[in-house]
C-alpha cells in the first residue's frame, strides 16, 4: 500500500471510531460505511494466524447449550476448521467438558498449517500474548498450569484432541474427518477471495449431517447468506448477540475487509444475512 494512501486509510479509521454509534448505525451513516467497505473488500487478502481464547462468548454459551441438550447416548463429533495455534479448539474442549463431562466426543482441530498445528499440540502460551486477551482470572485457573515457559493447557483439556493437517477446500475433507455434529469454521473464509471462499464453504457443508450445527463468521455476508439459503440451512441462536460477540470484526468495519457491519434490520433477510450460526435440517 502506498504511504500516503495508508496514512488516509488511517486517519479515516480513528475518525470513524469517534463517531457516535447512532450515527454509524443511521441510513445515511450505513450507506458511507458500506461504500468504504465495498472499495476495502477490493484488497488483496492474505491468512491469518491471530486467535485468542474465550473470543466470542455468545457463541461458546450457544454451543454450551447444543451440548447440554444431547442425549447421553449419543456421542458428539465436533471439528474446528482453520483452527490456528489451538485456542479456540481448547476454548471449546472447556466449554463441552464445563456442560456435559459425560459426554463421549471426537474433537478435530484442523488447519493447512503445520507449523501452527505445532504450537497448538504444545498447548503453552506466553501470559501477555494475544492468545489470553480477555480471559478472566476464573477461566485462567481453570484452563492453564503456570510453568516456567509460560502457560500450558490442563492434560485433561489436552485429551482426546485429534489435530489434522488439511486443506478445507479439498473434495476429500468429508472422507478425512467423516460425519459432525458441530463445524466451527470461524475468521479464514473472509481471508479468501470471494468465489474461492463460497467454493470453500460449500465443500465444509459436506461434513454436516442432518441436524447438525455450523459456526462460521469472519466471512463475507453475501457469501454466507447465499450459500446458507440455497442449501436450506436455518440460522440458529440469538443472531444479534452472537453478531457483535467479535469485538474485533464489528471494529474493523468498514476500513478493513475483513470488518463486521452492524445489524440492519431494515434488511428483509436480515436473520439470515447476519445470523453466523445455522443448523442443517
């Protein structure tokens, strides 16, 4: 990017953040922020490895809930693609074992990158690295040991964890990982070209079986909407609470691609343009 072209893009994003929330959210305000967004959805995108724990809890407190009503005979089989250095497959092992600890699950942590596949095995974690912005001193004692290195995941959330070096896009990800419950598919699709990332996300509906439910934000709206519709997926949850439970995607609207907009209920389709979770029938 060109310096002076940077430095626009700069200033426009701290004058964005100061402008009151009413306004951001009004017609006129929504119609500047798109404009913006459609030109930023023009940059070249690029992956990235940047996670966290705890990241949306909305979504966790959901896929809580989706634990909790399961039956005690019938197993659960969970994969979270682009899973990055691990901590949102920890954050969900917490979460599943935290509602049903009797549950039988198979847990897939799956990601093109060995390299992040590596860290995510060792499950050690610098204190004041990104990993732990925003996790709570009661979810830090019952999520990590303190050892000299830094901190590491308990061994019994380190259990049972199967990590597979995969490319989502590929024909044959069903055959690899088989049927799931759950597919979490969260902040890569929206690092894809448009067409690739529709082509992406309908070969990661193949791991669905009936009634099973799908996370996937961080992804072009009209993307997700459009491939959503026409494979007859319902969303599922509260969408507006598990829309703005990303602080980071709302704020980076609309200067970056990657960036949430805000809920627009004038939209006629607006459950499912902006719903980020879906069951299938």
């Amino acid at each position: 990017m060109k310096p002076l072209k940077y430095l626009c893009m700069q200033l426009g994003q701290f004058v964005w953040r100061h402008v009151p929330r009413c306004l951001v959210e009004s017609r006129p305000g929504m119609k500047c922020g798109r404009w913006i967004h459609e030109r930023a959805r023009r940059q070249s995108r690029a992956q990235a490895i940047r996670t966290c724990f705890f990241r949306n809890r909305p979504e966790i407190a959901a896929i809580g809930q989706l634990a909790a009503s399961r039956k005690a005979d019938a197993p659960l089989a969970v994969a979270v693609l682009g899973c990055s250095r691990g901590a949102e497959v920890y954050t969900l092992v917490h979460t599943l074992r935290t509602a049903r600890p009797d549950l039988p699950r198979t847990v897939h942590g799956v990601d093109i990158s060995e390299d992040v596949l590596a860290v995510a095995r060792e499950a050690l974690y610098t204190p004041d690295g990104r990993e732990l912005q925003g996790v709570t001193p009661e979810e830090h004692a019952a999520v990590f040991d303190e050892e000299p290195g830094g901190l590491r995941v308990k061994p019994h959330l380190r259990e049972g964890i199967t990590w597979l070096q995969a490319d989502v896009r590929s024909p044959a990800l069903r055959e690899r990982l088989g049927a799931q419950d759950i597919v979490i598919a969260n902040r890569f699709l929206c690092h894809m070209a448009p067409a690739e990332a529709e082509h992406c996300l309908r070969n990661i509906l193949g791991l669905l079986r009936s009634g099973a439910a799908l996370f996937v934000s961080g992804v072009d709206l009209d993307v997700r909407s459009r491939v959503t519709h026409e494979h007859g997926l319902e969303p599922l949850g509260d969408i507006e609470a598990l829309h703005e439970g990303d602080a980071t995607l709302r704020e980076g609207w609309p200067w970056q691609y990657w960036g949430l907009e805000p809920i627009d209920r004038t939209r006629p389709d607006w459950r499912r343009y902006y719903a980020s979770a879906f069951r299938n029938p």
